[in-house]
C-alpha cells in the first residue's frame, strides 16, 4: 500500500525520473505519487507505472504526470487485471507550454 507520496521532478533541461511500482498481488494507493517537470528548463516529465493484478485508487489519492513549464509530462499507465478508482485521480495534464503525455 502507498499512502504516503513519491515524487520525481525537474526544473531544468534533464528529464525528471520514472516511477515504476509492481506489486505481486494487490497495489492500494491513498497517498500521492507525481512525476512534474516545472520552469523554463524543458526538460521531460517522468512517467508513472503501476503494475498488478488488482489496482485500487482510493481515499483521495493523487497519480498525476504534470508539465507547468516548457516540458512535455510522462504518461500514467495502469498495468493490472482489474483496476479501480474511486475518490481518486489519476491524470497527466499540462498547464505551461509542454503537452500531456
């Protein structure tokens, strides 16, 4: 279970690291994992995978790939048999000039 947060990020012209968690049976998530790239750098935003059998998003819980500045986000990928989300989001947005991913 993740209910505490996981951030990867950049402000400059390196990409920001990946997140990736596999878990062998169930992965509960309540807590925040992000990978941004933020500023005038470009650099690329980190993707985030999450891979298992059963994945729950719950309790307000935040996956979220986001550019705010001149690079382009990573993607969220959900890789499991059965994947629920409920009071929880899981995105990749841009707000600057670099694209979603």
């Amino acid at each position: 279970a993740i209910d505490g947060s996981i951030d990867s990020s950049t402000t400059g012209s390196g990409a920001a690291g990946d997140i990736a968690v596999t878990a062998g049976t169930r992965l509960a998530v309540s807590g925040s994992i992000v990978a941004e790239t933020a500023g005038l750098g470009g650099g690329r935003g980190g993707d985030i995978v999450l891979r298992a059998p059963d994945i729950a998003l719950h309790g307000g819980a935040s996956v979220l790939a986001e550019s705010r500045g001149r690079g382009d986000a990573g993607r969220v990928i959900l890789e499991g048999g059965r994947v629920r989300i409920a009071d929880a989001t899981a995105a990749s947005s841009a707000t600057g000039q670099g694209a979603a991913g």
